[in-house]
C-alpha cells in the first residue's frame, strides 16, 4: 500500500476503536515512514474538530518533534545501534501519566538498529504494554526484526509514490549520469562512476548542513557522536535510495532487450535514453550489468570504499 492508503487504514482503525497497540511499518524510516508517523500523531493528539488540522498547538509540536507524550527514539551511536540505555529512559517514560490524557507514542526509526538487549527489554513493554499507548516501529529491514517483536505487531508494508524512493531531483541526476553515453570507452566508463561519487559528495554535504542548522534551532546539547550518526544514517538511506534506482535502470534496460511489457519500466519517463542504452546491447551484457549493481550494492554492504566500488562496478556498465 502506499502512504495514503497506509494513512486512511490506520484513520479506520482509530475511528472504530480497533487501533493496534504496535505498528511495524516496512518503509524507508525516513520521509516514508516518520511522515507516515506524523500524520497518525496529529490525527491521534490534534486538538481540533476536524483532525488533524495540522496547524493547532498538537499538530505542530508533533511536527517538530516536541510533543510531551509523544517519544522518538533513533540510533545515536556511530554504529547505528539504538541501546538498551536509550530503550529503558524511553520505557521510564511511557510508564509515566500522558500530559494531555490522551495517547502516548513512541515512534523507533530505524528499529532494525535495536541491539539485542534493547531488543530484548523493547519485547517485555511490548508483551504488558502500558495502556492507550502506541508504538511505531519504522524499518527498511524487518528481517533484522526479532520474531517476537514482529509477532506482536500490525505489520504495513508502505511504498513511497515511486518505488525508489528518491525526490525528482536526485532521481534526474542520477538518470543524467547513466544516460551518458560512453561509446564503449573505458575512461568514459570510469567518468560515470566519478560523476556518481560527486553527486554523493554533494548529498552528503546537504544532509550535513542540514543537521547542522537544524541544530542551531533546539538542541544546542547534542554530541558530536550523535550528529555524526544523524548524518551518517540519513546519508546512508539516501545511498540506498540512489542504488535502487541505479539497480532499476538496467533492470529496465534488461526488460527492453526481452522486448518486456512497457509498463513493466520503472524509469518510464527515460524511456527513449533507456531505449538508446539498450540499442544492440546484447541478453548476456545486460543481465551481467544488473549482477554488476548488485555486486556494488554487496560491496557497499559490507562498507568498501565507495571510489573502489565505483571504480570496479562502472568498469562494466555501459
Ligand atoms: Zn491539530
């Protein structure tokens, strides 16, 4: 389903009284999932008639992220990992009177990151959770969930509008370089890959500013580890995000040389430089490019050097 749809089932749900107590929502945690996460918050604490109004003294302190019944909980370590230190000041909380007599939440971004004893002291809340609470737990991975949590949670699997994830911008730089033609040529091949390295550099660089000002406003108290980690974990979304997109152009690419069902593209709107890069590239070459981005995705998984990994996988993309 995808947000709206996502959004309007859990409405039903609050409307007819039949509201889970724990969510697992399977979207990136970032963009998809917190804005799916604000939304049901507004909806669950506006103060207005027609909720969620969006605008009330609820709404916006939900907004930003500021509302006393409402807990965020994220991985703050340079290891992405969200601790059992983190988990029990939340629990302390939720256990507490809600300031407005009205729901409590607490929303995990990236719930995946939970280390196993905070794993385990999350599953023993979930087991006698406190009453009119609400947990969100937002991931990309649910594999990396424990069985138990997951058991006990309503699962969604939300997609964003497109699929990959990316806003039109950062998609269109990235279709930009693999439309480039290379003629074949090896340190044109190579440009491709620099050329990605750059955009990623200048990504980087935005999410970095961005938590930086984003600071300046709040919280003049938070660590050095932590913005780090703040940066480092959107970046790496992001990274993900532009991956798939790369994996999904020459799956298109692959699709055209099977003469596959238009609608089957994902790049659609490219589909004429899509139809260039696919002119006398053979089955054998395309299915080999595809295993080439997966290669990259695995390398970069594994936390390679992303210049080496470039370097190496646009060495034989075309
Ligand atoms: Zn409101």
């Amino acid at each position: 389903m995808n947000a709206d749809q996502a959004y309007s089932y859990i409405e039903r749900s609050v409307a007819a009284q039949r509201l889970a107590q724990a969510y697992v929502v399977v979207a990136p945690p970032r963009g998809v999932g917190d804005a799916l996460a604000i939304r049901v918050l507004m909806l669950l604490n506006c103060t207005e008639k027609d909720a969620p109004c969006g605008c009330c003294r609820a709404c916006l302190s939900v907004q930003d992220r500021t509302h006393p019944d409402v807990h965020w909980i994220e991985p703050q370590m340079k290891s992405r990992v969200i601790s059992v230190k983190q988990m029990r000041g939340i629990q302390k909380q939720i256990y507490e009177t809600s300031f407005s007599g009205g729901w409590k939440a607490c929303v995990i971004i990236g719930a995946d990151c939970l280390n196993p004893s905070a794993a385990n002291a999350f599953l023993k809340t979930l087991e006698e959770p406190p009453e009119k609470t609400l947990f969100l737990l937002l991931t990309d991975s649910p594999q990396r969930l424990l069985p138990t949590i997951i058991s006990r949670c309503h699962r969604m699997t939300v997609t964003g509008g497109d699929g990959d994830g990316l806003d039109d911008d950062l998609r269109t730089a990235v279709t930009d370089i693999l439309a480039s033609r290379t003629g074949g040529g090896g340190i044109q091949r190579l440009a491709k890959g620099d050329r990605l390295a750059t955009l990623l550099k200048a990504v980087k660089k935005r999410i970095s500013d961005e938590e930086n000002a984003a600071l300046d406003d709040e919280e003049a108290n938070v660590d050095s580890d932590t913005l780090a980690a703040r940066v480092s974990s959107r970046y790496l979304e992001v990274r993900e995000a532009i991956m798939r997109s790369i994996l999904l152009w020459y799956r298109d690419i692959l699709l055209l040389c099977c003469d596959a069902d238009p609608t089957w593209i994902h790049h659609g709107v490219s589909t004429e430089q899509l139809e260039a890069s696919a002119a006398g590239i053979t089955y054998r070459n395309a299915a080999a490019q595809v295993r080439a981005v997966e290669q990259m995705n695995r390398q970069l998984g594994m936390n390679m050097p992303e210049p080496l990994v470039f370097t190496v996988g646009f060495s034989v993309l075309d």
